[in-house]
C-alpha cells in the first residue's frame, strides 16, 4: 500500500516498531515513488502509546503542513477458544487493533477538518463479517473496526473527510508464512476462493490507492473487500 502510494505521487510516512524492517520498507517505498516524485520516510512509534501516536502526527504536520490520508494496518492475532484467552489478553488486542486506531483517526481528524478534506483508511479483515471458532478475539476486534468506520464516516463527513476500510482475506504475507507453505491450506483455499490462490501483498494496493484519491471523492463508510471471492464462493 505505501509503495503504491508512493508510485502515485504522495509523501508516506511509515510507521513500525522494528528499526530494520521499517528501514527496508521506507526504501521500498522510497524507490516506488522516483518516477513521480513521491518519497517515503520512516516514522517509528508503538500504536498502543497514545503520547508516541499523537507525536507521529504532529511530526508530519510540522514537516509536510497537512495530512490527507491515514491509514491504520494493525492486525495483532490470539487464536485461543473462550476458555483459554484471560480477559486481559482481549484488552491487549483491542488497544492495539481497535483503540490505536481510533486514537489516530481523532488526531489526523484535526488537521484535516481545518483541510476541509481527508481520506481515513482501517484495514479491517473478512474476519469482521465471517467468524471460526477458537478466534473470538481478533474476530471482535476487526468487526469493531469496521464499525468505528461506519460511525466516523457519519461523523466526519459534513467536514469533508470520507472514511472507509479495507477486508482483506487470505494473503501470503510474513505472518502467514507456515499457512502459506502448508500444502493442505493451499488445497483448501483452491477449493474456497474464487481465484482459487492466495493474494499477493502487493494486490492490496488498489484498494488503497482508490480509497485515498478523488475516484473514491462520493464512497464513505465502506468496507471493500479483497478476498478472491471467498466470501462470494459457496
């Protein structure tokens, strides 16, 4: 997503906690946007720290003098049954999917109301509408997301800021890499999805580039999504 961003033109500033991997994706990013003058810089902090959130975005204010597009890609996971998962790892996963991100979407909201525009992006999963068992607390925290989406773009849309989110399904990322390499999951999602395979990271990016241009200028309070057919194909 911040490579595609990026490759059309906009200044991303990318967020992690892990100084190495967020250097390699800043540079990925950085190379994406050449052609178009887009840059990528890297912008560390911990979502769950609301002190280090509220500096990130002041830092980009300070730097670049607006903010139009907020994107919030957290998707910590616990698959544990009811039974099993103590109250306070639920806690611990809500602050860092669910909270973190509308503490975000309150700061960017400042900027962009005095902007009369801006473009907020939660990246939610198929797990909000869809549920399996042994998975109840990402299941509640992705489903809450894509509530809070609902109810921002209620909110700040007469300010002139759209609010949607992205679901995706299954896609061979770094966290997936066991599941990808397992040849049973492969047969299964042949079977599951429409397209019959696994997305690619880099399939996630029209979504967001969609979202967050003027193509998207009249779509808010949406969830798009990108699942190969799997919630489609029976």
């Amino acid at each position: 997503m911040a490579s595609a961003l990026a490759a059309h033109g906009a200044q991303v500033w990318l967020n992690g906690r892990d100084a190495d991997s967020l250097a390699s994706a800043v540079d990925q990013s950085h190379a994406a946007g050449q052609a178009t003058g887009g840059r990528a810089h890297a912008l560390p902090f911990d979502v769950t720290d609301e002190k280090g959130a509220s500096a990130a975005v002041a830092r980009v204010l300070a730097e670049c003098g607006r903010l139009d597009i907020l994107i919030n890609n957290v998707g910590q996971r616990r698959r544990q049954p009811l039974d099993e998962l103590p109250a306070q790892a639920l806690r611990a996963l809500l602050e860092s999917n669910l909270v973190s991100a509308w503490h975000l979407c309150r700061e960017a909201a400042v900027p962009m109301r005095a902007q009369r525009h801006g473009r907020i992006i939660n990246v939610t999963s198929i797990a909000g509408p869809i549920a399996r068992a042994g998975d109840a607390a990402y299941t509640t925290s992705k489903g809450a997301l894509a509530a809070l989406t609902r109810a921002l773009a209620a909110e700040l849309g007469p300010q002139g800021i759209n609010v949607n989110a992205i679901a995706p399904g299954f896609f061979a990322t770094e966290a997936n890499s066991a599941m990808v390499d397992d040849q049973s999951t492969q047969a299964w999602l042949h079977q599951r999805t429409s397209l019959g395979r696994w997305g690619q990271p880099d399939e996630i990016a029209g979504a967001a580039v969609f979202l967050a241009s003027p193509a998207s200028s009249y779509v808010t309070g949406q969830t798009l999504v990108v699942d190969g057919g799997y919630l489609s194909h029976f």
